[in-house]
C-alpha cells in the first residue's frame, strides 16, 4: 500500500472514530434531558401489570401490597398497563417509586415504608402472635403460592389478550421454573395435597376471628389476602377454587377483607376482561 493510501485510510478511521465519539455523547446528553418524572410528593407511585379479571391484579404480590397501602393511609398512585410497562431494577412486579427512591420486591416495599414514615400495623399484638403471623405468610407466599400456580398458571395465560402467543413464549420457562422449585417434579395429585393441607392449616387457624391474629388486621393479613383472593376469584374453574371453597371461614375471610380495604373493588378489576378498569 502506498503512503497516499496510508494517510487516506488513516483518516479515514480518524474521522470514524472521532464521529462515533460525538454521536455516542450527543445521544447520552439526549437521554439525560429526558423528561423527569412529575409525581406529587410525598406519594408512593405504585408500578404493576394490568387490573386483574376477577381481582384488582393477576399477581397476589401486587394485591398484598396495594392493600398494605390501604391498610396504612398511605397516598398512593397506581402505574398499571399490561401492554407497556417498566420493570423495577430487579426485573419484578410490584414495585415503588417515593420521592424518587425506587424499591423493588413487595416485602422490600413495605419494610421501606414502614421505616421511613414510621408505620407499625403490629404494634398491637405480642411477639409470639407476630411470629405466628410471619410463619403463615411465609408458608402461603414461599410453599403455598407455587402449589396454586401450578394449577391456575395456564388458565391464567386464557385470560390474557394474545394469550396464545404468551403461551409460547412462557410454556416453557413456566415448566422449568416449576422443576426447579420442586413442584414440577411432584404428580397433580401430590401437588394437590400438599396446597390442600396449607390451606387447611390456614383455615383452621383462622377459625371463626375476623383477620388473621384477631378483630384487627395485621401486615401479614395484607399477603395472605393477596394469596387467598387471587386464589379464591381467580382459580377459573381449576382445582384450587373447589378447594379453596370448602373452608368457608377462608371464602368469609377474602369478603371481610375486600370490604374493609377494597370499597372501590368493582372499579379496580375488569370484570372478565369486558370493560376497563377505572381506577
């Protein structure tokens, strides 16, 4: 190659590299001149897939924590669109945005509020009943939850716009997200003893009291409802609603909950998909 052809070459990459350069920091000023967000102070911005059919979420985390903010008055608005919506860092739903934090995981959620505006909703109860309480929430969300998707997951995906392609794209992961947690591994008849025997366990805690611990609600009522109502409006016809339906205290439980925090439950679900959820 020649020296003229060395130079215009030489230039060449120059100007590549030099115009790369100023497109790659015209584009990060563009992104950082994005419009900010306009929340109102001071309100706790919940981020969430679409309203539910039969309940106000598809997903029991988003109803334990939307009636955590309920049960605790705090002001609240609600970012909810099943065909374009933003994760959280973590990739999860729920999640909240407050004065410009984001926090993801509803747990995570409600330990962040409960520490920074000061909130207990246990402060009347001993030690022993809170311990109780944190033991049935973590059976219903880290055993039970998994045993009433099995079932209900694929009905699910029916009740859902283009449920098909989801179908699809999600058959497979369900399956192997399944195997993993142990369930997939199990028949459908073990896999329905074992949800029958949490949600007996359940019930027959619960007994004839009003909430979980008593006449007044307590945090973990918040999960346990996400669980129960989802399971008990939305099973669609599959084992988990027969089941679910025998204990009656459980079925009163999920009516006493929804009227105490949910007055305005009708305007919040989509009644079967044929109308929009105005709240």
């Amino acid at each position: 190659m020649d020296s003229e052809s060395v130079l215009f070459w030489s230039k060449a990459t120059g100007t590549f590299l030099v115009s790369s350069a100023v497109l790659y920091v015209a584009w990060k000023k563009l992104i950082s001149k994005a419009p900010k967000k306009n929340y109102p102070p001071d309100t706790v911005i919940l981020h969430q897939i679409g309203r539910g059919p039969y309940a106000p979420s598809m997903t029991p985390y988003a109803i334990k924590l939307e009636t955590y903010l309920r049960m605790a008055n705090i002001p609240y608005e609600t970012k909810r669109n099943v065909h374009s919506y933003t994760k959280s860092k973590k990739g999860k739903f729920p999640w909240i945005e407050y004065n410009g934090e984001e926090i993801s995981d509803s747990e995570f959620c409600i330990e962040y509020l409960n520490d920074k505006l000061q909130i207990d909703l246990n402060k009347d109860f001993t030690a022993k009943d809170r311990g109780i309480a944190r033991a049935y929430q973590k059976m219903l969300e880290e055993n039970t939850f998994w045993y009433v998707n099995y079932f209900s997951s694929i009905y699910v995906l029916f009740h859902i716009h283009f449920w098909w392609l989801l179908l699809l794209a999600v058959g497979r992961r369900i399956k192997k997200i399944m195997y993993a947690v142990g369930m997939g591994r199990h028949s459908s008849d073990e896999v329905y003893h074992i949800m029958e025997l949490d949600l007996k366990a359940v019930s027959d805690f619960l007994g004839n009291k009003k909430f979980l611990l008593g006449d007044k609600p307590c945090q973990a009522d918040c999960s346990v409802f996400g669980i129960i109502s989802n399971a008990y409006w939305q099973s669609f016809g599959t084992p988990v609603e027969s089941t679910i339906k025998k204990y009656r205290n459980l079925c009163d439980y999920c009516q006493r909950m929804k009227e105490t925090f949910w007055p305005d439950w009708d305007e919040c679900i989509t009644h079967g998909n044929t109308k929009e959820a105005t709240k």
